[in-house]
C-alpha cells in the first residue's frame, strides 16, 4: 500500500550535513518504492529535489550562523496551512527543534502518528565543544516547553541515565533525559545505533516505542565509488580521514598517534576542512606523509580517494551517532580502524578494527593495519556488511515502521 509521508526538517536541504544527506536519501528510496513523500523544510538555501513534493515553510534565522539554529516557524496557524494544502498518513519529524513542535501540531490535526528520528547525539559534544552546554538548555528552556504546549500528556518520570553508561558528565545525562522526554510525547521513535535507544529508555524508565534504523550509504555515492579507478602506483599503505575539521572529531590524536607509529611506508590522507584546520596543520609540520585534501564537494572525488585508499580511520569517540562514513567506506570495500565501541553500524571484528581511544593504542592500530594479508582479510568481511546498509533496506525499515505505527493507531482507535 503507498503512503502518504510527510518528512519534516529545519536543517536547510540538501546542503546542512550528514541529517540533510539522510533525509535526501529518504526521500529517494521511498519514492523508488512508490510511497508519496511531501518534504517540508526551510525557504532558505533550498535545492529543490526533483522528486516528491516539496512545502516551504519560514524560518527564523540570521544568516551566518550554523545551520543548526534554523527554527521552523511552528505555530498552530503555520501547522492548520500546511494540513490544508494536504492529507498524510504519518508524519516524521528528523530534528528536534521547530520540526518536532509542527511536526506534533501536524499529526493531530489530520489523527495520525508521529514519528520523529533522534539524528544526532548532542550528548557527545559536551567533552570537546566550548558552549555546547547552550544546546542542552536549549532543550531545557525552549524545545520542551514549546512540545508540551502542542502536546499535552501524561508522562512517567524521567531519570538521568547512569554515570556508568554515559561518561559525558552531567549535561550529557541531561541530554539524554530530555530525548526521553521528547520520546514520550510523540508516539515512537527511531535512531540510527542501538546505544542511543538503550540511553533514551534507561532515562524514560522503560521501553519506548521506538525502531534501530541506520541511514545506508546514499545511491549516488555507491555508483561514483563503482565507476572510481584505482589509479595508485606507489607501495604505500594509505590512511584515510574524511570528515569535519572539529574538535569532537579528535583529529588532533588521529594525527598524534599517526605520527607516533612512526610508519616510512605509510601516509595519511585527511579529507575535511573546519575550524581545527590551523591547528591540525601545525600537529603535522615536519611530516611529508600526512596530506591535507580539505574540502571535497562532489561524490566522485570522495569516493576517488576511498577508491584509493587502503584503511578508512575514525578517531571520534563518543560523539557519532552513527558515523556514515563507516557505511561509504563498507562500500568501497575498505578495512575501517575506529575507537568508539558503541559504533556497532558498519563494524564487525572481521572487518574493523576496534582500538582504544588514547594515542598509544591508536598508533598500535596503525602498526596493526600495516599488515597486507590483515587488510585483505578485512576488505573481504566487509563485503558481508554490505547489504544491510543498502539505502534500499533503509527505507524499508522505516515503512515497516509507518505500517507498525498506523496498525497501533487504528488498533485503539
């Protein structure tokens, strides 16, 4: 049966981050399977896809500022307009800011359910990011009053999680209590890794609806990584970065225990730019194998240098919520090195290799990897992982969700 989804982001589209490159490929594999999706998203910066239909709603935001401060205007007149311009079957918020609010506003004007996606886990920027207390106040003053004013409804009390399972201090735990509030107030949730729904039902008390829905490689991104040539002619072992230049990244060890190992046979390609740039510079001064590629902006070049790389490395800990680049390096084939074990989406012990997060075990990482036959090992076992990462079977978890969801609506009437 086809459905009628209405998506619901304040990120601006396509262009925002890896949420505004989830959403895209959301849009395009419900579609493939004959679903009617309806994007609702900011009139700024806006690229238009060339499939499903689009609604442009205001936003408060000066421009200049991350994309992240965008608020979709959520007022009851703004979710009455936009549920007279058409019917849906489901909503399906993906950020918790004026998305969620309309979002909640929205599906009970038209009696439908509510799903909202927790992309991102702000929890993980408290160790690294100067005033990312601000985004857990945020939540505190302004998101979860405004969602208790669209949605009135009694709640179980929420809790803290344990300082054993989250590490990030008190704001983190705070964080996490507050998505638990958010989750109780919409009727299920999905998140890309289990160890967020295990953090957002042990802050609820017990277990909410909700779904494990990783985001697949995008479709364009596997075709430019297919069409690639492998065209290195050296005998170098080539580490691979891609990503933001960003303190909660932790570069600055990837680069520290790169250079520790102390590898002749080896170089370190990073692929990114941000406002660590100067600083990354200065820790690799002096090193003629680590290259900086800064800033790629199309599919093919990202994947020319997976398709001519021999490990992807990952030195993020505790902050990625999924980490999509584990995906695109699954398909291309490459053996990935990471140090966050909650990073489960992408990863196996055949086909990564997990290290501690401090530079020695790092470093031993990178000695480990130096091994040929270790690599081909591991280039093998990835291709195991790949279909379950298809955004094919992305997409298909979240209509099995939609389905699940109206089936309970209707259920209780």
């Amino acid at each position: 049966m086809s459905l009628r989804v209405a998506v619901i982001i304040d990120d601006f589209f396509p262009a925002s981050g890896g949420i505004g490159r989830s959403v895209q490929t959301q849009l395009e594999e419900l579609t493939a399977l004959g679903h009617e999706v309806t994007l609702i998203a900011p009139d700024r910066h806006l690229q238009k896809p060339r499939l499903g239909r689009i609604i442009e709603c205001p936003t408060i935001y000066l421009e200049g500022l991350p994309a992240h401060l965008s608020v979709l205007h959520c007022s009851d007149r703004r979710a009455r307009l936009i549920s007279a311009a058409g019917r849906f079957d489901i909503v399906h918020s993906q950020t918790e800011r004026g998305a969620l609010v309309l979002g909640s506003r929205l599906a009970q004007l038209q009696n439908i359910p509510h799903l909202h996606t927790f992309h991102a886990n702000i929890a993980g920027t408290h160790q690294t990011v100067r005033g990312s207390i601000f985004g857990t106040l945020s939540y505190l003053l302004l998101v979860l009053p405004a969602l208790r004013a669209a949605k009135q409804i009694d709640t179980a009390a929420t809790r803290l999680p344990s300082a054993r399972r989250e590490t990030g201090g008190l704001a983190a735990r705070f964080d996490w209590k507050s998505f638990a509030q958010i989750a109780q107030r919409v009727d299920a949730y999905t998140v890309p890794s289990p160890f967020m729904r295990d953090l957002i039902d042990e802050a609820a008390g017990d277990p909410l609806p909700s779904y494990v829905v990783p985001t697949g490689y995008n479709r364009g991104m596997k075709d430019a990584i297919d069409a690639a040539p492998r065209e290195r002619g050296d005998e170098k072992v080539r580490f691979l970065s891609i990503g933001r230049l960003a303190k909660e990244k932790r570069l600055d060890v990837l680069i520290k225990a790169f250079r520790s190992a102390d590898l002749p046979d080896a170089e370190l390609v990073i692929v990114g730019d941000g406002d660590q740039r100067d600083v990354l510079k200065r820790l690799a001064e002096g090193a003629d194998n680590i290259d900086f590629r800064w800033h790629l902006s199309s599919l093919q070049a990202i994947a020319y240098e997976l398709v001519n790389a021999d490990a992807l490395v990952l030195s993020s800990y505790r902050f990625d919520s999924q980490a999509l680049v584990i995906s695109e390096a699954v398909a291309a084939g490459l053996p990935v090195m990471y140090c966050d074990a909650r990073l489960t989406v992408g990863t196996s012990a055949d086909a990564s290799l997990l290290t501690g997060p401090d530079v020695s075990s790092m470093a031993n990482g990178f000695r480990t990897l130096m091994d040929p036959q270790r690599r081909r090992a591991m280039s093998s076992a990835s291709a195991k992982l790949l279909p379950d990462l298809s955004p094919e079977r992305t997409a298909e978890r979240y209509v099995a969700a939609y389905n699940d969801l109206i089936e309970r609506k209707a259920t209780r009437g």
